[in-house]
C-alpha cells in the first residue's frame, strides 16, 4: 500500500525570506553604486593630475581636483587634498568622507585616492 504526502506550500517562506533579501541588496546597490562611480571619477582625475604635475603647479592641481570634486558632488575640501612634490616625482592623497543614508542608519564611507608619479 502506498501513502502519499500532502504538499501544502512549505516552500513559501524560503522564497519570500529570498525575495526579501534580494530586495535589501538590490537597494543597498541603489544607494552604494553611484556613489562609487563618482569616486572613481575623481579618482581618475587626481591619477591624471599626477601625471600632468610636470606642466601644473600644485595650485593648479589643487584647483582642478576640487572642481572636479565638486562636479561629481562629492565632499572633498582644500583640508583633504595633500600634494607633496619631491625633486623628482609627486605623491597626491585626497581623503574623505561620503556619508550614505539608509532607513535608520548613516553608513560614513571612509574614502582614499593616492597617485604617485615620477616628474619629467
């Protein structure tokens, strides 16, 4: 004789808990993904800015990092942008802070670009 089981939608809550996830991580990647577009931006620009240190001056450096900090609205000040020029070559650190809102929580995104290049 044969028994058969009844099925009565036990699966149901393990999807639901899936879909719930999925939807976190799909509005975590909403609110974290531009914000590192645009630091790769001006990441970019501070690697060129190292490479062009042989026809600017560091005011001009400076000038050009912040305007490109503020196209991409990010948080980056004259007190974050350090340049130091050796003899033959320049270090450039910019570091700051992006704080990312989420429904009851502040998430502070601690951020760091650095180029080193030699001056020809």
């Amino acid at each position: 004789m044969r028994r058969r089981r009844r099925e009565s939608g036990e699966g149901q809550l393990g999807c639901l808990f899936g879909l719930a996830l999925l939807l976190v991580a799909v509005f975590i990647a909403y609110k974290v993904i531009p914000v590192k577009v645009r630091a790769a931006d001006l990441r970019q620009t501070v690697v060129d800015e190292a490479k062009s240190a042989g026809t600017h001056r560091d005011a001009q450096i400076l000038k050009y990092i912040l305007a490109k900090a503020s196209d991409v609205q990010l948080p980056v000040t004259e007190d974050n942008v350090k340049i130091v020029r050796r003899a033959n070559d320049i270090s450039i650190d910019v570091e700051y802070v992006v704080p990312i809102e989420f429904p009851g929580y502040t998430y502070n995104w601690h951020i760091h670009h650095h180029a080193d290049n030699p001056i020809f």
